[in-house]
C-alpha cells in the first residue's frame, strides 16, 4: 500500500489526478474517522458476537459483542446526525456547498448514507428481539432482521467510503492517507462480506457449487472497485489480504479467552471462544486479478470483467477445492488451521463435527454448468464493480 | 371389521397436546437429597424461548439453587452448560425462581441442585419442550416498525435520487435540467428496486414462518376402530421433527418415531375412555401393542355412548404423548375389569355439584376430597368412616389422577409426584425407563391418603378423576371444580 501508481487510458483518470498533486496531506475530517471506527466496531463486534453465540449461546442484549455493533449503529446516528443538522442549519459550515439535498436536509452523501444505514442498525434491534420472540429462530445469520443489520453496516461502511471519496476528490493534495484508508474500509467491507457468506461457505461445502456462485457475487464488487478507485496496483490483493489478517487473528486470539456454554444441549465440550472457519484462499485470485488489470487497463470495461469473472472463479475453485481438502484432514486440526473448534450445540452427527463434505447432488455436468453460471455472476459483480469506482471516482459531495 | 353404529369408525385429529392436553406446565414433588422440593416448569410458547422455573422448598437450611437444562439422553447429556443460579424470593426464604434457554425440540431435563446446612441434593425434572405457537407482533411494536421501515425505504429512495443529480456536482453548483432529470430517474428505478425488495424480504418471511409452523409441536395420530368388543388404535405420524432428508438426518438431534415407545408404570399405553358430554363414565384401561403404532384392546363392558379418548405414551427419550381421538360405542356387554383396568360412573357434570367434596363408591367405600394445605389431596375411607388395612400401591403409585375440562380442552393425567411421567423421571435418575413398577409394592402399610401436585391451566369448570386401591380394588372417586 506503499505508492499510489499512475494509471493511464480509460481505466480511470481521477488516480492519476491525486497522484500527480501536490505532495501536501489532505487531513482527513473527524467525521470519517469517526465513520471507520463505527465500521470497525461494527465488524469487531459481528464476529466477536458470533462466537459469542458459538461458544456462549443466547445471552443478555448488553453483552460486549452486540455493545460493539450497535456502537457503530449509534456513532452514526450521532455523529452523522449532528453533520447533517450542522451542515443544514449552521450558517457557516463549509460543506453547505459540497452538499446533496434530502427531505429538506442538506450534507455530504455519505453522511446521509451512513445515517441510514445507522438508523436500519437501530432498527433491527426490535425486530430482531420479537422474531426470536415470535419464532425462535436464532442459529442462523441470515434471517430478515439479521440481514437488516447487515445492510445498516452496510449502509456505514459504504457511506464512509463515499464520504472519504467526496472530500478526496474535492481535495487538491496527496490522497496516499486516503487511499490507505479506502483499502482498509474496502478490507472492511470484505470482511462485513464474509460474515453474510459464512453460512454457505463452511468447509463442508467447498466441493459444492454455492460456495463458488457466492463468492462470485459479492466480493468482486469490493475487489474491483477497491483497484479502481485508488489506482493501487495490489489493491484487490490488500484487500483480500485485510481478510485473511482479520480472520486468521480471529484464530489465533479467540481461543486464548476462556468461555463456556451457558445453554444447553451441549454436544461439543467449549472451554473458550470459537472463532470462525479458515478464510477462503481468495487472496490467490485476487493476486492474479491485480497481475491482470495491470496489464489490461485500457481495455473495455465489459471485456475486462468477462475476463476476471473467469479468472476469479476458475483460479479460486482451482486452489479452493484441494484446500478444503485438506481442512477436512486431522492435519488441520490445529491451532492455526482451526478446524478442531466446534460450536458448542454442534450435533456430533453434523458434516462438520465428522469431516465430511455436504454431498453434492449434482452431475459433473450439472456443476459445470453451475460454474459457467458462477463464472457469469462474477463478470456482472466486476462490472458493477468498476462502474461503482468509477462513479466514486467522480463524486464531490 | 364391524363399522362403529352402522358407520365409518371416527377419527379426529388431536388436538394441541404432549403428555397432556392442554396443560403444559410442569408440576414435580421430589426429593434432591435431604430437601424436598415443589418445582414448577412453565415451558417456553416458542423454541428456543425461555421457560420460567419456581421452586418451593418444603425443607428449611436451603441456601442455594442452581438448575441447568440438559438432553434427558444421548449426546446432548454428556456435557452441562454453566447452571443458573436461582433467585430467592425476598420474602420466602424457601422460594426460589429463574428462567432457563431451551433452544431445541426434544426431551430435556432441569436438573436442580440445592446446597444448604444438610449438604448437597441434586433432583433431575423431565421436561418436554416444543414450540407451541408463534408470537404475533402487537400493535405497538408494529407501527413503530412499519415507519421506521418507511422512513428507511422513502430514505434510500431519497438517497439514490440525490447521489445521481448532485453528487457529481462541483461545491456551489446548481443542477442542471439535465441533474434533475437523471435524478429523477433514479428515483424512479430505486423505488421499484426497493419496493421489489420490500416484497421479495416479505415474502421471505412469509415463508420463514411457514417453515417455523412446521417445527409447532403436532402430536401423533389416533384412529380408533371396533372389531366386535377389540378396539384397534392406529397411530399415524403428521410430520413433526422427522428426519426425512440428508441434511435433517446430519443435524436433528432429537426425532420422533413410533417404534420406540416404553412402559410408563408397566404399560406402553395408558387409556382414558371418557363419555361425552357428561363425562359421566370413564374407564382406565391398557391396550397391547401389536405391532409398531398399531394397539389393540378387548374392551371391557362399557355403556354406549360418545366417548374421547385419551392415549398416554412414552417415547424411548423420555418425551411423552397424549393422543386424542373420539368414537362412538355402542352398547358393550364382554369382559369384565381386570388387572390394572378401573372404571367409574358418576352424575354427569352438569346435574352435580362442585361442593361435592364426598363420593361414594360402588362397594361402600367412601373417597374424600380434603381440599387442605395441598389443593388436591384425597383420602379413602371403608363405608364406616374407618381406615382401610389392605392400602395397595396402583401401578406402583399411591394414586392416579386424570384432571378434565368439561369442554374438552384439557386432560392430564397426574401422579402423586406430578405431571412428569415415570419412565421420563426414570431416565432423567440415569434408571433405565421400562422398569416395571407393578410388582412393586412396599412391606410397610400404605397411607389412605394421596395427593397431586396439579394446578388448573385455564378458568372454566373440570371433573377430576382419581383413583387409589385396596386389596385387589382400583377405587374411581369423581369430583367437581370451578376455576
């Protein structure tokens, strides 16, 4: 992350801008700083509140974990608030020229952005407490208030970004810091990402299709408009490697603090916090997409997405399938793969307390036609993906 | 096969049930070493959802209670999460309440510990758990929802109008009829995005509660048919908590099947034949099982009439159920009691009186309902007011107890420890279940007396059934209660 690059032809001209500006640091306001740590507690707090549930089960609202996601659904409320009332009613702020206009309401986008999203955040806290009420349901991420927090995160982390990205590209000086910056949001974003494929990417079902179709959906967006934006050569490889950090630290520290299951029925003994699943290998295709696109920038945007589609999901299925391989091996089952860690309410009958891969129902030519599909998704997600970072590039509000 | 009353035989679904009908709460007197206990469960309407525990210590020197849920066998037994300490009651040093998860189907168990000046005493309480109904959202919470969720919507909408006709715009410049056409546009493209996502999320909930509506408890079938004087009782199973595909078969833990029911006080299956609407005869009775969910019963002399029937089971795990069918009878003149069967006939409900608190039984005998410190307690009396010598043990227990609804929307069948059944509290002991405690009886003599740890669930009026022995005589007194 050390050199912001030029970048040249149609791929994107706003890199090139920054870089050749002056060498002055742009000071980064106090709302943005402010807005990734709301997105850092939100993810601290995510995982941390998932092997909460993992280790612990159901516990009191007031735990630490969910104190540090809804920290961030309160930091924006707050902080974003108080800009858009300033920036509205002050007669003097500076970024009244730099505003949109909502509901008679003026600031920067952003702030707008991730007062939604805090406000959804907030939002989802009832009504996440009357579906456990009404139906029980809790052991899985991805149910409807569950996935209203999420895009209330969603909706912080992204406005952090085009926050980040309006003051940068009103700005006339150096944008190395927040460049830095966008690749950390970006790995972030990655991680936030992760957390809503964990369920269909556990290791059981890496020799199934869904995995492949998810990971072809969703982090390709982030990866391209990451290397678009800032012009960083490794940016997609930065990324992805935020990721492996973040959850390989996962596994390396949850397990150091003691915890025990407060519910029953225990099926696995838990004697401290479980941490998630090894990370995908995404790094491995996303080193290459970055090899890529830095010979390939001025090609057509539709060419270059159809070609890291295929490069994206035919790399990561390449290294992806033997790995899980591996992770299923009593040669993982240590205290850097993770793979002995089990959830404490873990039927002992489950895939996953017996190493077996969820079988698959599909014909080989079924699974191929799937991966053409994967493969098609990913070209959708990278396109959108440059067109998104491309557009940020723009903004200056 | 002889149709039922020239008919087809009569079959009606169940209705909402477990071990009882409409009673779910779970009522136990038991020892946990030196202290003895009245525990109550209050299990959750939802699962996982919270179940409520009171318990009463009838021992003094109690300091501490502690009370973990457990699987009653199988993996989940194995290991214990962290016991919850129980709360003492600030005024009754001897009343303890707390709240446990119960966050899967299937039979658990709470298993209390005491700690006091007479040391430590543990007591295991079997509890059923299952989802009985889901919440409905109340208005409240409901319209705080829906305006937050219109905000959020018209928000984003709003969002996406003004990112694509101002946030490209230079600080200070005005848009353009151009800005404010593309805004515009947007606008229009993200509402019918948003609202598409508004209708896919409810239909997604739509269907995330049928799914949960699948996991409400359904009890097991009955249909009842008559061949002559035998009764057949078919069992079916409406797909509750089965295992029918791969991945169910990986993760359901706890399953329901037919072929693995065990005795409950040295019968598979205990029968209460009541008639309809009087509830003015009943008959006690314990079909055969023939075959897996099939049980048949050469019925005793019995008066013609509309009955329901009440089926008691026990699945291998501990977890009982109540099977409810109805059928007409008709007018049956074959064998008389015997072995374990009794029977009873009283006024009907509706010509007796709830202040009856004597009833006299077919041979002199008299049954008292004392209605004392403990609501239902019971006591036997030859005709002259005198005890009897021959106090026998009935299925292994001083007394059998069936409290019923005159409307039909209760039933429980109630022991002298509680509502729990014996082959459950026998698992939860670590005993094996099928013990048989028929032949069980005790040297020293017996109390006329009895008593069951019952409270009624709902107002409304019911008919208690109780019964107690003598020499070779299973005594049915009946009695009358407004709640």
């Amino acid at each position: 992350m050390a050199t912001i690059p030029a970048q040249s032809g149609n791929l994107a001209s706003f890199p090139q801008t920054r870089v050749h500006a002056s060498e002055k640091t742009a000071a980064i306001p106090w709302y943005i700083w402010c807005a990734t740590v709301a997105a850092t507690s939100a993810t601290i707090g995510g995982y941390w509140d998932i092997s909460w549930h993992e280790s612990i089960g159901r516990d009191t609202f007031w735990t630490p974990a969910h104190m540090a996601i809804y920290l961030c659904g309160v930091l924006a409320g707050i902080a974003f608030g108080y800009l858009i009332l300033h920036t509205t009613f002050a007669k003097s702020s500076p970024l009244a020229a730099s505003s949109v206009h909502i509901f008679g309401f003026r600031a920067p986008l952003g702030a707008f952005i991730a007062s939604w999203g805090g406000i959804a955040m907030l939002t989802s806290a009832p009504f996440d407490n009357w579906w456990h009420d009404a139906y029980g349901i809790d052991v899985k991420i991805v149910s409807p208030p569950h996935i209203l927090l999420i895009a209330g995160v969603y909706g912080v982390v992204i406005g952090t970004l085009v926050l980040l990205a309006g003051h940068m590209n009103r700005s006339e000086s150096s944008h190395a810091a927040g460049n830095r910056l966008i690749l950390y949001i970006n790995g972030i974003m990655l991680v936030q990402i992760m957390i809503l494929l964990m369920e269909s990417t556990e290791r059981i079902y890496l020799h199934s299709l869904l995995p492949y179709i998810v990971t072809a959906a969703l982090p390709p967006i982030v990866l391209a408009l990451s290397s678009r934006l800032t012009g960083y050569r490794f940016a997609a490889t930065s990324v992805t490697a935020f990721y492996m950090l973040f959850r390989l630290g996962l596994i390396l520290l949850l397990p150091l603090f003691p915890a025990e299951p407060k519910l029953g029925p225990v099926y696995q003994q838990v004697t401290h916090f479980i941490p998630p699943d090894f990370p995908l290998l995404l790094i491995v295709p996303a080193f290459a997409l970055d090899l890529l696109w830095q010979r390939t920038k001025t090609w057509n945007p539709w060419k270059l997405a159809t070609l890291s589609g295929f490069v994206w999901v035919s790399l990561f299925l390449a290294v992806q399938w033997p790995f899980a391989t591996f992770l299923m091996s009593p040669a993982s089952r240590n205290w850097f793969f993770g793979t002995a860690y089990f959830f404490y309410a873990l039927p002992p009958t489950s895939f996953m307390a017996r190493n077996v891969f969820y079988p698959s129902s599909l014909t080989p030519v079924e699974f191929s036609l799937g991966i053409l599909c994967a493969v098609l998704i990913g070209t959708l997600a990278f396109r959108w993906g440059i067109a998104r970072g491309e557009w940020l590039g723009k903004i200056k509000r | 096969m002889k149709p039922l009353r020239l008919g087809a035989p009569l079959c009606l679904l169940a209705a909402l049930a477990h071990a009882h009908v409409g009673s779910p709460d779970i009522y136990l007197e038991g020892k946990a070493g030196p202290y003895q206990l009245f525990v109550t469960v209050r299990p959750p309407l939802t699962i996982p959802g919270v179940a409520e525990l009171e318990v009463r210590s009838e021992s003094p020197g109690v300091s501490e209670m502690r009370a973990v849920p457990l699987a009653m066998a199988g993996a989940g037994a194995k290991f214990a999460p962290i016991p919850d300490s129980l709360k003492v009651s600030p005024g009754d040093p001897r009343f303890f309440t707390g709240s446990l998860w119960m966050m899967t189907s299937g039979s658990w168990q709470v298993r209390l510990t005491v700690d006091g000046t007479q040391g430590q005493g543990v007591l295991s309480v079997p509890v059923p758990a299952f989802a009985r109904s889901s919440k409905r959202m109340d208005l409240g919470l409901g319209a705080m929802l829906s305006i937050l969720g219109l905000f959020l919507v018209s928000g984003l909408v709003a969002i996406i109008g003004a990112a694509s006709r101002e946030a490209k715009l230079d600080s200070g410049q005005q848009p353009a009829p151009a800005n404010l056409r593309s805004g515009r546009k947007a606008t229009i493209i993200g509402a019918i995005i948003l609202l598409a996502v508004v209708w896919g999320g409810n239909a997604w909930w739509n269907s995330e509660a049928v799914d949960y509506s699948r996991r409400i408890y359904k009890p097991l079938q009955m249909s009842a048919t008559l061949n002559g004087a035998e009764l057949s009782l078919q069992m079916r199973e409406p797909g509750w908590m089965q295992a029918n595909n791969v991945r169910l078969a990986a993760y359901r833990v706890f399953t329901r099947k037919m072929d693995d029911l065990v005795p409950d006080h040295g019968h598979i299956m205990h029968l209460y034949v009541i008639r309809q609407p009087g509830l003015d005869a009943v008959y006690h009775l314990h079909p055969e099982q023939k075959e897996n969910g099939v049980f048949r019963l050469a019925l005793p002399s019995i008066a013609a009439g509309l009955y329901k029937l009440y089926a008691d089971i026990v699945h291998a795990n501990g977890f009982p159920e109540t099977m409810v069918a109805e059928m007409d009878l008709p007018p049956l003149s074959s064998r008389p009691l015997t072995g374990d069967d009794a029977a009873a006939s009283a006024q009907p409900w509706q010509t007796s009186s709830a202040a009856n608190t004597v009833f006299t039984l077919p041979d002199g005998y008299k049954m008292e309902w004392l209605r004392g410190d403990k609501p239902f307690a019971f006591r036997l009396t030859k005709s002259d007011g005198s005890v009897p010598s021959d106090m026998s043990l009935y299925m292994g227990m001083l007394g059998h107890a069936a409290f019923v609804k005159t409307d039909g929307t209760v039933f429980a069948h109630i022991h002298p420890n509680g509502s729990v059944s014996m082959a459950a509290m026998m698992l939860a002991s670590g005993m094996p279940p099928g013990m048989d405690h028929s032949a069980m009886n005790l040297a020293e003599t017996l109390p006329n007396a009895v008593s069951f740890p019952y409270r009624f669930p709902s107002p409304g009026r019911y008919r208690i059934f109780v019964q107690m022995k003598h020499g070779a005589t299973v005594e049915t007194g009946v009695f009358d209660a407004i709640h």
